[in-house]
C-alpha cells in the first residue's frame, strides 16, 4: 500500500510539473517583451503593458522587418 501512495504522489508532481511548465509556455508566447542588457551584466525584461515598451516595441519590430525573415 506504501508502494502505491508514493507513486501516485510521483505521479501527481509529475503532471503538475508538466501543467506549470505548459501553461507558463502559452502564456509567454504571446507577450511581446523588450530585454534590455547593459555592460555591467544586468538585465531588464519589460513586459508589453509597460509604458517604456509601448514605446520600444514599434521600433524593434521595424528593425526585425528590415532585418529580413532570418533574422529572428
């Protein structure tokens, strides 16, 4: 009996590892994002809704459109 309850908790974090990794890749697939890296080795990642990005991402998909379809 011991030997079933373990693996069905395996099983259940099993499935809930492969739920939270799914759903996280839907949503992330459909958000645009700026990042940002400077010369120390940080980073910022900005989101679509954020005020500085509606201002980036226009000029970032002009550059890729010009870039060519490779480019991505």
């Amino acid at each position: 009996m011991a030997r079933r309850r373990v693996w069905t908790a395996l099983a259940v974090a099993v499935a809930s590892a492969t739920g939270s990794v799914l759903l996280r890749r839907r949503r992330t697939r459909n958000q645009s994002r700026v990042d940002l890296y400077f010369d120390d080795g940080s980073m910022l990642s900005l989101g679509d809704s954020t005020p500085e990005a509606e201002r980036l991402l226009p000029l970032a998909h002009e550059v890729l459109a010009v870039a060519g379809p490779g480019s991505r």
